[in-house]
C-alpha cells in the first residue's frame, strides 16, 4: 500500500480544523529539511524549512555534546504568543505544529500525540 502526499495533507488540514489553536502544521523530512506535507498557506514554506532545519540541527549537536548515547524526542519553542512543537513523527520524518500559547498546553500535547499515532504508519511506508 503506497501512501500519497495529498493523503497525509488531508491528515495534517483534519488535525488543523479539530484542535483549537493550531495555526499551522507541517511534516519535514529531517535529513534535507524538505516540506513533504502541509496543513495550510499561513506561514511561509522557506521559512519553516529553515527554521526546522537549524532547531534540528542545534538540538542534536547539543544533546551530541552532553551525551554519546542520545534520542532526540522533542523540541518545543514558546513565544509570547505561539508555541512552536517539532516532534518525530518516524525515522527521519518530523511534524512542526505551530500553535496559539492561549491555549491549553496539555490539551495541545495530547492531541500532537494522537496526531503522530495516526502518521507514523503513513510515513513508515514512505521511506
């Protein structure tokens, strides 16, 4: 079963709709900090490439210093009024999820739980 990139688009735009708060969310392939899917037009695509891109790669050159043995698990950046979520989603694949600070944060982890709970299947048959 091949899975298309309009399929998990669809995913990301349900995930968007029924969670209050979300402004945005998109699934970056790590490696080469490439877009492969998108929830809405809000945000530039450049600019969420290259900031996943340099937040991955500070993450995991710091937890490299800190420790030999490491597995990066989360990113979160908090603004005054955004929260910023990269978490991996599958092997090289991450999901950034840009989301209004108003709202309750435990509530928004929970329903970013769910959401990699439905992907990670789809992204496993990707690669």
């Amino acid at each position: 079963m091949s899975v298309s990139g309009k399929q998990i688009e669809e995913v990301l735009q349900k995930f968007e709709e029924n969670t209050e708060g979300i402004l945005g969310c998109s699934i970056i392939l790590a490696k080469e900090a490439l877009i492969l899917a998108e929830s809405s037009q809000k945000f530039e695509r450049l600019v969420i490439q290259w900031l996943s891109e340099k937040v991955l790669s500070l993450a995991k050159e710091s937890l490299q210093q800190l420790m030999k043995e490491h597995t990066l698990m989360s990113v979160t950046i908090e603004e005054k009024e955004i929260l910023i979520f990269l978490r991996p989603v599958a092997e090289d694949f991450y999901v950034v999820i840009i989301a209004n600070k108003e709202e309750n944060r435990g509530l928004l982890e929970h329903n970013i739980k769910q959401l990699l709970k439905e992907l990670a299947p789809m992204l496993s048959l990707i690669q």
